[in-house]
C-alpha cells in the first residue's frame, strides 16, 4: 500500500509557510504522494448536497504543486484531480510538461469532468458534453506531449505545425481518471494508469472496482497501460488502522490517500504527517 496527503492547496496548506512547511514533512514522514483538488470557483450559495463554503481557500493546483516542487525533492505531486473541460487542452498541456520538468519529472496527471454547473458556466466550458470534452482534449494534449510532430482533429480542439517545448521528462505522464459513472469508468480503463475515488468507505470502494473490472470486459484496455492503479482517499480524516488498511487492500486499493482536517493550523499538519507517518510504518 502507497500513502499520499490530499488537500495540500486547501485551507491552511493554501498558505506559502504552512504549505512548504507540509511538503517537506511529508516527505520527510515517508508519504509517496501529494494531491491537490481543483475548483476555479465555487458557487454562492453552495448547491444542496455540496456543502463546500464559497468563501474556501483554494490554490490553483498548477501552481500549489509548482510551489510545492520547490520545496521537496522527490515526493510526488499529483492533481487530484484537474476538472479538464474547464482548461484549455494546449495551455494545459505546456503548465503540466511545466511542472514535470521543474519538478524532475513527479508528476502525476489526474482529472476528473466535474459535477458543478455553475462552475462551468462561468469558465465558458459546455457542462451538456463536458465528457466528451475531456476525451477530446486529452488525446490533444497527448498529441503535444509525445508526437514529434504534433497534430490532432477533434471536435473541440484542432491544431497541426506547431511545437511546445520542453517535453516531460516522463514518457507517459502518469494519468489518473477520477469519477464514479459509467463514463468514468470506461475512461479509466481505456485511457488512464489509475483511477482515483474519493470520500469513499470500503464498500463503495469494492463497488466501484467491480464497476471497472465490468468497463474493463466492454472496453478493451491498451497494453501499454499496464496494470489499472486504485487510488481512494476514504471519508473523514481519520488515519487508517492496520484493519481498514486491509480492508482497502483486500478490495484492490493500491494507494489511500489521506486528508488533514481543515481546521489544522501550520504546526498541527505537521503533527499530523509525522504521526500518520508512524502510524502507517512508512520508511
């Protein structure tokens, strides 16, 4: 089992000082992995159901993750995930090859379709199609980070003749598909090295991984992706005990991913990960 820390551009973490400040503990704790999430913004007043305040902080993850390599050397730094059919697939792609070669190639690509229709409303993104977005845009910015001559034709982006240096240092970029539909599903199979889920107990865990395998008989998955990744922050902010972190592993989790709670000032999230470090025996 891998362990990683989400919500570092959140709330406190969204701080330079308490930020920095995480980033070198966790890596000194032994964790594998820091996630940031993603909203440009957030609807006022929230949406029933969607408790988030409007007034949270939240870093643009390009850039906490940015701020975050230059404060460790070799944690991995993962968006967790990125609501693609907000960006614009070319810009994103030359901020993400960015950041993979500042950091010396700690990228982790994960990315979701989003859920919040205001939201998309106001970044101009089609909330209707945002699925086909994504798949359109990702094969874009594949083309960018791997074709010698980069080009694509596509319904939402199209380009040809042009170059967008420099490449990643990773050939591929890791990608991790986030969302529990039945288009998720598929296109983590299809196209991505792992799958993220979040808030998610141990039985909607065993659900969702059945879902994949079921996308996984419709849809056959690229060699080339190898083995299907799950990662799975579970709900609150507890650390895991021995016995749920079996449980999570019994159910084909590969990482879990573990959130602070957002109340934490600079010194108590350090607290933390040196206590979930021990904790889980990382090295």
């Amino acid at each position: 089992m891998k362990f990683g820390l989400h919500s570092v551009n959140l709330h406190t973490c969204s701080y330079p000082d308490a930020a920095a400040r995480l980033g070198r503990a966790a890596e000194a704790a032994g964790f594998e992995s820091l996630w940031t999430a993603d909203h440009i913004v957030l609807p006022d007043p929230p949406l029933p159901g969607r408790p988030m305040a409007p007034d949270m902080r939240l870093l643009d993850p390009v850039v906490a993750l940015t701020f975050l390599a230059a404060h460790t050397r070799s944690i991995l730094l993962a968006t967790g995930v990125i609501i693609l059919p907000q960006r614009q697939a070319v810009v994103l792609a030359k901020q993400l090859a960015s950041l993979d070669v500042l950091s010396n190639g700690r990228l982790v690509f994960g990315l979701g379709v989003g859920w919040c229709e205001p939201e998309m409303r106001a970044s101009g993104a089609p909330f209707a199609e945002r699925g086909r977005v994504a798949d359109d845009y990702l094969a874009a910015m594949r083309a960018v980070w791997t074709q010698p001559k980069p080009s694509h034709r596509g319904p939402y982006v199209s380009f040809d003749g042009v170059q967008a240096m420099p490449r990643p240092v990773q050939t591929p970029i890791p990608i991790v598909v986030g969302g529990r539909t039945p288009p998720a599903y598929r296109r983590a199979v299809t196209q991505g090295h792992g799958w993220y889920g979040f808030g998610m107990d141990v039985e909607e865990t065993r659900k969702s991984v059945a879902a994949l395998g079921d996308a996984g008989r419709k849809s056959p998955r690229p060699a080339e992706l190898g083995r299907l990744e799950i990662s799975v922050t579970p709900p609150g902010f507890d650390i895991p005990d021995k016995a749920m972190q079996d449980a999570y592993a019994a159910a084909g989790v590969d990482r879990l991913i573990l959130r602070p709670r957002p109340e934490m000032d600079a010194a108590a999230l350090e607290r933390f990960v040196a206590e979930a470090g021990r904790a889980l025996g990382l090295p």
